[in-house]
C-alpha cells in the first residue's frame, strides 16, 4: 500500500466537501449493485456478477478530481465545465493504473468506458455497438438510470416510470438493446419485490464511513490524510 506522499493532490479537494464525496460515493454504490444484478439478469455467471458489481463501485473514481463546485452547480455547465467532468473517465483510469494499484480489466473496462454510446456519440473514445465493452455497456444503464432517479442541485428527481420511459426511448442509440431489454424487465420486477428500490440497492454496500476509502486503497490513504489534517 502506498505511503501518503504519493496520494495525488488533487484528489484532497473533493474529499473536503462532505456532500458532494458522499453523493458521489451513494450513487457509486447503488449502481454497482443494479449493475451486478442485470449481469446476473443477462446470464453472466455468479462470480463474473460479483465482479462486475465490485467494480462498477469505483466507476465514478475519477470525480474525485473533479471540484466539488462543478459537481454541484445548479447552473448549466459551459463546454469547458462538462469537459473538465468528461476527463473523470481518463483520470479514473489513470488513477487506478497507477503503480501502486492493480485493478483487473473488468475494472478498467468499466471506469474508461461507462459514456460511451451505442450509437458511438458517447466519450471519451467514441465506440460504437460491441466495440464498448459489455461490462461498461452494463454499467451504463445502472449509472444512467440512478442519475435520473435521484436528485441533484441541477435538477430534480425523476419517477422510476420516467427514468425507465427515457432509457427505453435511447435504445439503440445511448444504450445496448439487448441489454436494455433486459433492464427494463428487471426494474419493475425488483420494484415489485422491493418497493424502496433505493434503498434496497444502498443496503447491500458498505456504510458510507467506509465508502471509497474500503473500494480504493489510495484513496483510503488520501481520506484519512484529510481527517488528520481536520
């Protein structure tokens, strides 16, 4: 495990802001379980599943160098705003391929590749179709979906009939059509099963005193580094 002198600086700023890391760190957490289940609802085995769900925890990582006062604007972003939020898939990468960290391809897959688009206008490579990794095209629905349903300083909330009704009118275009067929059979399903969907994502994760600094070693070391500091 690497020392505190090589936590990058950047990653200090977010993590100071306790709204933001922890709105962050729920949203990162729901989606690696939605991810995971519609693995499994696709036939993905057992433990590629687990895989994919442990990974698409960490497929926001790179937000952590990205200022909280964008992360929470209210206001709509100016092109150089959204791409200083769009370098959060390169930064992530590089983070986790830094020589202190080894993540598995599934991991790496994930964290570049989650806003590509089916239709190849996604970043920050332009894929089209199967070229985008399965597990980030599975990844891309859990995240889309969760940004839609949950509120944020720039926009409300949108109902799960909504939010499924907007990814069911992107397939094909933003997302897999197989995949979205599958994750529009799986949502209503679990909402019947489990009527706080929310909430039934959340509580198969760690608690948020826990949150990245248990996903991420370096950024565990930069957490803690702070609450020194503090």
């Amino acid at each position: 495990m690497p020392n505190d002198e090589s936590v990058p600086a950047r990653l200090a700023p977010p993590c100071r802001d306790t709204e933001c890391h922890g709105q962050v760190v729920s949203h990162c957490l729901r989606v690696g379980r939605l991810a995971g289940l519609l693995a499994r609802e696709v036939g993905v085995d057992e433990g590629t599943a687990t895989l994919i769900e442990h990974a698409a925890r960490l497929h926001d990582v790179g937000k952590v160098s990205v200022a909280c006062e964008l992360l929470l604007k209210p206001a709509q972003l100016t092109e150089a705003e959204l791409y200083e939020i769009r370098q959060h898939t390169i930064s992530g990468e590089r983070l986790l391929r830094s020589e202190d960290s080894e993540q598995d391809a599934i991991t790496l897959d994930i964290v570049r590749h989650h806003h590509e688009k089916w239709d190849g206008s996604g970043y920050p490579d332009q894929l089209a179709g199967e070229a985008i990794p399965r597990v980030a095209r599975i990844t891309a629905l859990a995240d889309v979906f969760d940004s839609l349903t949950q509120a944020r300083a720039y926009k409300r909330a949108w109902s799960v009939d909504d939010a499924l009704r907007e990814i069911g009118l992107a397939r094909a275009i933003h997302f897999d059509p197989d995949l979205t067929d599958a994750f529009l059979q799986l949502v209503p399903r679990l909402r019947r099963e489990q009527p706080d969907l929310a909430a039934y994502l959340a509580a198969h994760h760690l608690p948020f005193e826990l949150d990245f600094a248990c996903l991420h070693p370096p950024l565990a070391l930069a957490w803690r580094g702070l609450a020194r500091a503090d």
